[in-house]
C-alpha cells in the first residue's frame, strides 16, 4: 500500500448499490468488530483483511460496534479504514473534480447525495497512485442525506391533494358524528346499563389503538387507496350491522359487535393524513393538514343536528341508515376519484406495466433466435420439422429464455425511453432531458453486457433485472422514491422472480407494522418527545371535554339540546381555525409550525381551568370555544411537526401512530376526568388539564427541532 495514499486520499463515491448496501448496514449494525468487518468488507466489495469504523481525526482508533451505531443515528460521519491486498479493478470511481472532506462533512443540499451514500476524504491522489492504495475515507452520515433529499423530494400526485380526498373524509365523518350522540340511546334502547356503555366505548378505543398501530403501517406497504377502501367498509359494515340492531330490536351484544369493525378498520384519518404527507411538500405540510381538519370537522359539525333531527322526525332507524350510505358514497368517491399516492407502490405499479408490455417482444426473441439455431441444424431442428413454429420452445437457461446481446439491448432501450412521460408526470416534477434518457440506455447497454456470456446470449431474467435496478434509481435519484426505496423494491422484485409468495395474513401484517413502527421510531428522539406532547395535550384537552356535560348538567342546569349546541359552537370554532387563522398565520410567517403548537397549547392552558370554573352558559361557552381553538392548532401543527421528522417511507406509519395516540387518550381521559370530577368537585378536572397543557408547552419548547427546510419552488410544466 502506498504511504503517501494514508496521508493524501481522494474524495472517492461508491455506486448506488454499494452506497444502499453500507447504509442498511450502519442502520442495523454488527454485534461484534470482527463480523461488522466482514460485512463492510462485503458490502463495499473489498478483498481486505479487515474495515473498521473510527470517528474522522480520531487517530485511527476504532470504534466498537455499538458505539459507532450510536455515532450514527445521532447524525455523526463515520471514517471507515481498511487494508486492501490485492484488486484488479477497484470498486470505486473517482470524480473529475476532487473536493475536500469539509464539503463533503457537512452537505449545503441535495445535489452530491444521489446515492446518499458518498465516501470522502481530503486530497487528490498523488502522482502515481491508484484508488486501489486507499487506504481511508469518511462517510457521509445517511441520515444526514435523507434529511436533505427529504425536503427536495417530489411530492406525490404532482403535489396537489385530491379533491375527492377532503369529500371522503368529510362524509366519513359526517356519517359517525350522525350515530355517536345516539349511542347512549341506543344502548338503553337494546337493554343496555351505564356499565355496558363503559364496556362499549373501552372496547372501541383499544380496538381503534390496535386498528390504528396496524392500518397505518399497512397503508405503507400497500398503498394508500386500498387501506382506505377497506377503512370506509368497515365503516359500512360496523353501521349496518347498527342499524339491523335498532330496526330489529335485537339483544344488546349486537351494538358491541357493531363496533369491533368499525374500531378496527375504520382509520380514515389516519390513512388521508398519510395521503396529504405523500402530496406536499414540508413547507407546505401545515396548510394542507388544517383543510383536511376542516373538511372532518365539517362532517362532523353537520353530523350531531342531522342525526337529531333524523331520530325525532324520522326513527331512531335514520341515523344509522343514512351513515351507511354516506359510507357507501365516500367508498365510491374513493373508487372513482382518488389515486395512489405511496411512491414505492406507484413505482412497483408503472414497473411492472412497462415489464409486462416488453415481455411478449422478449418472448418473441427469444423464439427467433430459436428458430435460427433451428435452421441451421440446431437442437431444435426436429422439433420445427414435426410440430412447426407454434411448438417450437425457445432455449433456457436457469434464468429463463436466451436471446441475442444486440435484440435484448435494443429491447431495453425502447423500454426505456417509454419511462419519460412516467418521469415527467405530474407538475412539481422537472422534466427529464433527453441525454438523461440517452444516460441511462448507455447504463442499460454496459450493464446487460456484463451479464452476456461469452456466446453473446443473455436470458430474459437479466434484461428484467437491470431494467428494474435502473428504472429504482433513476427515480430515486430525482427525488420521486423516498431514500432506501430503490433497496426494497428490488428485493420485491428478486422475491417475485424467484416465486417467493409475499408474506400475507394478519399476524404477519401486525408484526411487519410493530417492525416498521420501532424503525420509525429508532435514532429520531425528536419524533419519540414529540409523542409525547402530542399525548399530554390531548389528555388535557379530552379529560375536560369528557366532564363538562356532567358539570354543565349538575352545576348550571343545562338540558342535553343546549348541551349538544355548546358542543356545536366548539366544533365550528375548530373549523374556522383549521380553515382560516391557521393558514393565515403561516402564510404571513407570523408563526412557524411549532410556534403555532406553542400558541396552541398556551391557549388551551389559560381556556381549560375557566371551563371547570364559568358561572354562566356565555362563560362556558366562550371557554369552550376558546378550547377548541386551541386544540386545533396543537392538534395539527403537531400532526405536521410529527409527519416532517418521519422519513417518507414512514408517513402511514406515523400518521397511525397519531391516531393511536389520541385513542389511547380517549380511552384514560374519561377515567381520569370522572375520577377529578367526582372526589375533588368541578375545578379538578380543568385544573389537571392546565396542568397537562403547561407540561406539552414546556416540553415542546425545551425540544430542538431542525430547522425548517427552505421552500422548492415549483415546476411549471409548459
């Protein structure tokens, strides 16, 4: 090994693959220095006697395992050192201008991290010597380059959320606001007791805990649309199901099972969350979250005086019904009018149609490169002669069919340049320059001609493996799939090649979601502390919504109907905050996302005590009213703040865990708020609440955030 090569290396960059390989590598790490060597050692392609990591200027001390994962997840470079004994060619390639490692350390954006995986060190090589005497480099940390492609990534749908999304949602919501002020109703209707309805709304909130934990994630992995279809049925099914019971009178059990699939499937906040996160960028993240708030709250506002006016006009039948319908229309406008959204399931989606439209072209030459060997003389020339050109077979390979170099890479080609209106689909995607196009046929060309034997014949197996490697990285590299995707969607492909069937069933789903939730969660403290503001904000704020209609009953006298007009004034102040001063506040810059939170919370701090404590109905009212206000803007600019510090491939899982979040809340606040209420009297549960509120507000302004990025202006197409 040469010396000069310790003491001047150059800025060296791994290929994708390889990149991808060391990433999930530090992501999962090694349990002892020797095995983690070997790993490195693998993943890099190195012939080497050992690799060990070390932090950069540390001397060359190596850094064990454990430590150097935690180096890692907190967003620390890490120097990876080896000795290489002999190579014929060297696994990396060094670009035409070398920069030094302190542009490298710390990256001002996304254009170097394609890869999200460069490899870095000071100098040029000196005179005379060769990648192959590098001893040393830095890697660039990539967490740091998924944060940076995180802002720069194209966001779904041409960055508009559908239309038909905010319609869905407020029908959904429309169609429970209608039945949850009956519940009670109907439950004395069926012969139920105040026990049973505790028993009902415990069994509903730990099933929307675990429906929420499982949905969320699964939306990830299977798209957003077929998630919410299945959300909105269980809907429909959970009300049917409510309704036979009411018209029925059938046993009080039938209003407990009407609720196990509503609480297990129905996540349609959840999932249209994920949907928004999937269309926006994080600039604009806020907004788009507080029209989605509004369009619920909508439905929700509307849904109380509706479902009242059905019960006393019509029957007690109406209500239910006609959420079954609304549940059927929103299915159909989700059928009809929403699209995918998951870039990896769109993705695997355009994928497989332009490898299912090339296949017939491969088959066919594969039968006429058969047909030649045939003519002259071949293994098949006695089959032509007796069973003709329908029989004939083409030759195989344990990786399929073989045909020529020259037909499979013009194959290629084509196939590739019918992937450019699919790269330039959608407004906020720059276009594609054709020599990026002819970029990509001269990869395509190099690359299947490695795979060639020495006869000139490649199977079809190949051509469909390097067309997919560069169909994944190509978009990766535009920011189209989040950081890692391009990993996971070959492994799919190489499982479907191979004839693996794809893990299925409900056990595999909770654990593929657990798995996903923890690695959501792993080396991102700030999303972990988030959860928790987000936790101690909706306890206050339910713990009093919970008790107020037992103390505006007891203390102030109020009949259920001006009960149920408190409620509505709350629910429409949450709507015109979602729908006019959020957005109004961060379109003016007068408050970034987390000062909206922390308005949010010190609203609802001063608002909650006043609630236990009004000597009138205009004071209640107005510190409801004011409560609610407050919910809103902590409730979505959390859910935004929560969404932004998830990797993308995460935003399904983490909208879940929102959701499960405020289940859990729904469930311990009634508890907790009854309690207060009834051994301290009215001013415990708001004073608990305050309490609760000024815990969020400090945690979240103790939190350090990273800085919001910098808005992406967007692309206008012609």
């Amino acid at each position: 090994m040469a010396e000069s090569a310790q003491d001047s290396p150059v800025r060296i960059v791994c290929t994708p693959a390889q990149g991808r390989a060391v990433r999930e590598l530090l992501v999962a790490g090694g349990t002892t220095v020797a095995q983690l060597s070997a790993e490195l050692a693998r993943a890099l392609g190195l012939d080497t006697d050992a690799v060990t990591l070390e932090r950069p200027g540390s001397g060359g001390v190596p850094l064990a395992p454990d430590v150097a994962m935690r180096d890692y997840a907190r967003g620390g470079a890490l120097q990876l050192r080896y000795s290489v004994r002999e190579r014929s060619t060297a696994p990396f390639a060094s670009p035409a201008q070398p920069q030094h490692a302190a542009d490298a350390a710390e990256p001002s954006g996304s254009a170097g991290l394609a890869s999200a995986a460069t490899i870095a060190a000071p100098h040029p090589l000196p005179e005379g010597a060769s990648a192959t005497d590098i001893s040393a480099c830095t890697f660039l940390n990539a967490r740091r380059g998924e944060d940076a492609r995180s802002a720069a990534a194209v966001p779904s749908n041409g960055g508009r959320v559908p239309p038909a999304l905010y319609a869905a949602l407020a029908l959904d919501m429309c169609a429970v606001a209608l039945v949850i002020p009956l519940l009670p109703t109907f439950s004395r209707m069926l012969g139920g007791d105040a026990a049973f309805a505790g028993m009902l709304q415990a069994v509903y909130g730990l099933a929307q805990v675990l429906g929420a934990g499982v949905l969320g994630g699964l939306s990830d992995r299977r798209g957003r649309r077929p998630v919410l279809q299945l959300s909105l049925a269980g809907g429909f099914v959970g009300y049917a199901v409510l309704a036979v019971a009411v018209g029925a009178k059938l046993d009080r059990h039938w209003l407990l099972l009407s609720r196990l699939p509503i609480g297990l499937t129905k996540q349609t906040v959840a999932v249209t969350r994920a949907v928004v996160t999937d269309c926006t960028r994080a600039t604009g993240r806020a907004q788009a979250l507080g029209r989605l708030a509004a369009a619920g709250g909508l439905g929700f506002v509307i849904g109380p005086a509706l479902g009242g006016i059905l019960a006393a006009t019509v029957s007690p039948l109406a209500p239910p019904a006609v959420a079954v319908a609304l549940f059927a229309a929103a299915q159909l406008l989700v059928c009809g009018a929403l699209p995918e959204t998951v870039p990896t399931v769109v993705a695997a989606r355009e994928l497989a149609a332009s490898l299912e439209a090339a296949r017939p072209v491969l088959a066919a030459s594969a039968r006429a490169h058969a047909l030649n060997v045939a003519i002259h003389g071949g293994a098949g020339s006695v089959q032509l002669a007796k069973h003709g050109w329908d029989a004939l077979e083409p030759l195989r390979a344990p990786g399929g069919a073989l045909l020529p170099l020259a037909p499979a890479t013009a194959i290629g080609s084509d196939v590739i340049r019918s992937w450019r209106d699919e790269l330039q689909s959608g407004r906020a995607v720059p276009p594609l320059p054709p020599a990026e196009v002819e970029q990509l046929i001269d990869a395509w060309s190099a690359r299947l001609a490695a795979r060639a034997a020495a006869d000139g014949l490649v199977c079809t197996a190949d051509v469909e493996s390097v067309l997919e490697a560069l169909f994944v990285e190509a978009r990766e590299a535009r920011g189209m799939l989040p950081v890692g995707a391009a990993t996971r969607l070959a492994a799919e492909r190489a499982a479907e090649r191979a004839g693996l069937p794809p893990p299925r069933g409900a056990a595999s789903e909770l654990l593929a979601s657990a798995r996903a939730l923890a690695l959501a969660l792993r080396g991102r403290p700030a999303l972990v502390r988030l959860c928790a503001v987000r936790a101690l904000a909706e306890c206050a704020v339910l713990t009093v919504h919970n008790t107020f209609p037992s103390y505006a009953h007891d203390s102030l006298g109020l009949r259920p109907k001006q009960i149920g007009y408190v409620m509505t004034c709350a629910a429409a102040m949450s709507v015109l905050v979602d729908v006019l001063a959020l957005p109004r506040l961060l379109r003016l810059r007068a408050l970034s996302v987390r000062g909206t939170a922390l308005l949010g919370l010190a609203i609802a701090a001063v608002a909650l005590p006043a609630c236990g404590g009004a000597r009138g109905i205009s004071a209640l009212v107005s510190a409801l009213v004011l409560v609610s206000a407050g919910a809103s803007l902590v409730r979505t600019s959390t859910s935004a703040l929560m969404v932004n510090l998830a990797r993308a491939a995460d935003a399904g899982t983490v909208s879940g865990l929102i959701d499960a979040i405020e289940s859990v809340c729904r469930v311990c606040s009634p508890l907790l708020g009854g309690v207060l209420l009834k051994q301290y009297g009215a001013w415990a549960p708001g004073a608990a609440a305050c309490a609760l509120a000024l815990v969020a507000l400090v945690e979240l302004l103790s939190l350090a955030l990273p800085r919001p990025p910098a808005p992406v202006p967007e692309h206008k197409g012609e």
